[in-house]
C-alpha cells in the first residue's frame, strides 16, 4: 500500500545544500511541525522555512538520511519514473553499453548517478535484478517494473526484486521474489565476448560483480604469460579474463565455497585450463603461497560506517603488504577498495605505506574507478565509491 503524499518544512538556513543539487536531506535539517508521524517510504514535497519549493523525495525515519531527493522540480511520480528510466536506458545506449553485441550485463539504474536515489537495477540479459535501499523505492517497485518493461519493451522478460538483503528497515513480508514475468533463477551473460553464470537469486549483491568489469579488461592486458592470483575471486571475473589473455596460470581464492563452484564452472565455459581454485581466508592463503607475477585484490567493503575506517585502513594495509611481498620483482599489483568512506586519497596512500612496509618499492601504472554504466552525479561526489591502483612492483 502507498502512503498519501506528504510535505515537509527545513529548518532556517537548511536549504543550502538542496540549492546545490545535493539529493540528501539529513533528518537533523527538518523542522519539527507537531504533526502526525509521515509513513517510512512517503513521497514528500519538501519547502524551505519561508515556503520555496525545492525538491520532492523518499521520506524515511530512524537513518541519517531522511529524504532521498528525486527531482528538484514538482513532479508526478509516474512520470518521475518514466523520465528518469527512459533516460538511463538512453545514457546506456548511446554510450555503447546496452545493445552491445559482446555484452549483455550492465547496470541499468545506479541510484544518484541515475537521479533514482535508494534504487539499484542490474541487467542480465533479459533479466532485471532491482534491489531498493529505501521503503520509498521498495513501496514503488511495481511502477518501477512495469515503466522499466515499457522503456526496454522485448529486452526485457522479467523483472527479480532481491530487496530483503538491501532493506535495513524493520518490514516483516520482505521476501525475494519475481515481480514481473518469470526467468530460470541463474543465466549464462555475457562481458565482452566471455561467459559467465549469474544467478541473481542465490548469488551475491544482485549476483555478479558489474562494476569491475573496465578492471578486469585491463586486467586482461597485462595478464599474457604471467603467474596471476587472484584473491577475493567471487565467481572469478577477473580470473577468466586473465586465463583468456594468455595466463601461464590463474590462481583463485575465495572463502566462499559456493561462489567457487561458479567460478569453476566459468573456467570451462571459457576453455581455460591451466588453472587452480582454493577455498580460503585470503589473509591466511598469502601467509603461506609461493610468489606471482600479478595478485588482485578485491576485498569486501571493510568500512561500511565511518566509525569503522580506521579499521577499515588498518586491514587494507595488511592485506596489501602482504600482498606487495608474494609479487616477483617487476610483477604488478591490481588493488581496489569499494569501502565509500575510504576516499581515494587515503586509499592510495594506504597502498603506499604497505609498499614502503613490505619493503618494496611500487610505482603506479593506473588509477581505476568504475565503469560508466554506474556514472557519478556531479552533484552528489559520494556515487563514486570504487578505488583502485595497477602498480608496478620492482
Ligand atoms: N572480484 C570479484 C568480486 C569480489 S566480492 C569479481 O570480480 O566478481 C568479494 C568476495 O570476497 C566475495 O566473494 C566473498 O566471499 C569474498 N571474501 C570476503 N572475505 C574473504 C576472506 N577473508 N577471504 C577470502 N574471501 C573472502
């Protein structure tokens, strides 16, 4: 059930950062109005104190952000929706992402980046995996599926909401499901030109990694003839691009065993055989492997709360140390952060300080970030999360 329109008045001197097209509206900048609790999930017009219009969004209590903005401008919500999606699906088009004949996995909604804050859709081949970060997108998912059908017209068969895992509300019926058509629960996609079996349902995040996938090309480029681990594998995006590129031989780790099953199952969907998989702790495996040519590192988000990043930085100095000192003199480094609240800076100097720890010196080849289906608002600098550094080690 949707909840009846609302609005809301800032506090004085609060409108600053909405005039600047900044989509967040912290709750600590909403003046108390003695009115009735506003529903989690509710549409709301929000005024300044002397009454100017200045956006419409997502109300939400009991997090920091209160209000999701969606359009600085009045609005209806179906035709919000129409316009944002149609305008995504136009981005991906002609930026050569979608009705691309070598690849058909993409992102086709990245929250901000697409002015659809709380909303992630992934693409997978005729398969729309939707996971909401607000009740106000969850409240809205069959306006969403159904304008996503309108827009993709026969590219699209079925529409899977995966928002238990995204959720972090108090909502007891959230359950996993299809909401629009019907697919089988995991499909082989394809990334430029390779294979990959993606199921969305068991899979983790929406089921495959997308964002990496620039990185593993570049991956794929300095892979020929080396000695590669890759470490944090998943279902072993970057491995089968490095065994499509002439690996000696791929190394793959990860701790979970069934993503590793996967990962096999790419390999020889991709004809690479020379090839090994462990199921281990990657701290632990680098403690006691032999050397390589090339290590990628890919962790986790260590830091997903600010509070956290000193932690956070403390484990990707160790992680890479240990890394920088299992690469062969002249080998190279591929490390990434996804941690939001680790900016670029502090990651690469981290990098650095784990060099100088392991007692190597590195010199950076390239800085890497994310693939342009996940684009960056200009107004909203946070979209871009994902960090990373292709370093020479000597
Ligand atoms: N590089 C991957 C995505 C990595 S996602 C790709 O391109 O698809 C992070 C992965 O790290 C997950 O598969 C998770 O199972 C694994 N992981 C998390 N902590 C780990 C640890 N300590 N040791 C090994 N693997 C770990």
């Amino acid at each position: 059930m949707k909840n009846e329109r609302q609005s809301l008045i800032l506090k004085r001197g609060k409108e600053a950062s909405l005039m600047r097209r900044h989509p967040w509206v912290f709750s600590g900048a909403i003046k108390e109005t003695g009115n009735e609790q506003i529903p989690d999930g509710t549409m709301v017009d929000i005024y300044s104190h002397n009454g100017e219009f200045l956006g419409m969004g997502h109300y939400q209590s009991g997090t920091s952000i209160a209000v999701r903005i969606l359009s600085f401008t009045p609005s209806d919500e179906k035709s919000l929706f129409r316009k944002r999606i149609q305008s995504a699906w136009e981005y991906r088009k002609r930026i050569g992402i979608a009705e691309n004949p070598n690849t058909n996995v993409f992102r086709l909604i990245f929250a901000e980046g697409d002015g659809l804050s709380g909303l992630v859709v992934d693409y997978y081949n005729g398969a729309a995996v939707l996971q909401a970060h607000s009740m106000g997108m969850y409240l809205s998912r069959s306006l969403i599926a159904e304008t996503i059908s309108e827009v993709l017209g026969k590219r699209l068969k079925a529409v899977y909401d995966k928002s238990k895992e995204t959720l972090h509300v108090r909502h007891g019926d959230v359950e996993n499901r299809y909401i629009l058509g019907s697919a089988e629960e995991s499909g082989v996609v394809m990334e430029n030109g390779r294979q990959f079996i993606v199921n969305w349902v068991t899979g983790q995040k929406t089921g495959f990694f997308i964002d990496q996938r620039e990185n593993r090309t570049m991956v794929g480029k300095y892979s020929s003839g080396k000695r590669v681990l890759n470490t944090f594998c998943y279902t072993g995006g970057f491995s089968v691009y490095a065994g499509s590129c002439n690996a000696r031989e791929v190394h793959s780790v990860d701790s979970s065993k069934a993503a590793l099953t996967i990962a096999e199952e790419n390999m020889q969907l991709n004809k690479i055989t020379n090839y090994e998989n462990f199921t281990a702790d990657v701290f632990d495996y680098l403690q006691s492997c032999g050397e390589y040519d090339m290590i990628i590192l890919d962790p986790p988000a260590f830091a997903k709360r600010l509070n956290a990043r000193h932690q956070a930085v403390i484990g990707y100095k160790r992680l890479n140390s240990a890394a920088i000192k299992k690469i062969t003199p002249g080998g190279i480094l591929f490390t990434f952060s996804c941690s939001q609240t680790v900016a670029r800076r502090l990651f690469q100097d981290t990098v650095i300080a784990s060099a100088i720890e392991a007692g190597r010196n590195i010199r950076i080849m390239h800085w890497l970030s994310q693939p342009k289906d996940h684009p960056v608002d200009i107004y909203h600098p946070e979209g871009e999360y994902l960090k990373g550094l292709a370093a020479y080690v000597e």
